[in-house]
C-alpha cells in the first residue's frame, strides 16, 4: 500500500499531529478524573479521526467501522489490529 501512495501515510509524514495537542487540551479541557468514570479518548486521536471523515466524506457509523475494517485507518490512527 506504501509504494501505491497512501494518502494517509503520506499525510502522517507531512503533518506534525502532535503540535495540536495543546490547543485540543485547552479547547476541550477534560475534567482531571477525581470524580472516576471512564478516561476520555486521546484528543490527538479524536482529530485524526475527523480528518478521516473530512477527507473520506464519511458519517460516524461508516468512519467506525473502516477504522476496524483498514489497516491504513488503523497505522494512521495509531492502533493495533487488537
């Protein structure tokens, strides 16, 4: 897939995705979890991902399931097949 040009893979290379962080973190100021209930979802991630559906013009049901079903989504996103 690599040596075909895979967009997402070349946009990995391109795009410095951590450099957002600290604008996500301030625009979405996450409680600090005293309180319990589930850890949110790395914001990082979150932006990925609707960069996917920006670029892909995918709903929310679609975007999930070509997350669990390519592995180009998977290595953009940072996930392991598990």
């Amino acid at each position: 897939l690599s040596g075909l040009g895979d967009q997402l893979e070349a946009f990995s290379r391109t795009v410095n995705f951590e450099a957002f962080r600290p604008d996500l973190d301030t625009a979405l100021a996450y409680a600090d979890g005293s309180k319990g209930g589930r850890p949110p979802f790395d914001p990082v991630l979150m932006f990925k991902i609707l960069v996917i559906q920006m670029l892909n013009n995918l709903s929310d049901e679609r975007t999930e399931y070509l997350i669990n079903d390519r592995l180009s989504f998977m290595r953009f996103l940072g996930l392991g097949l598990s």
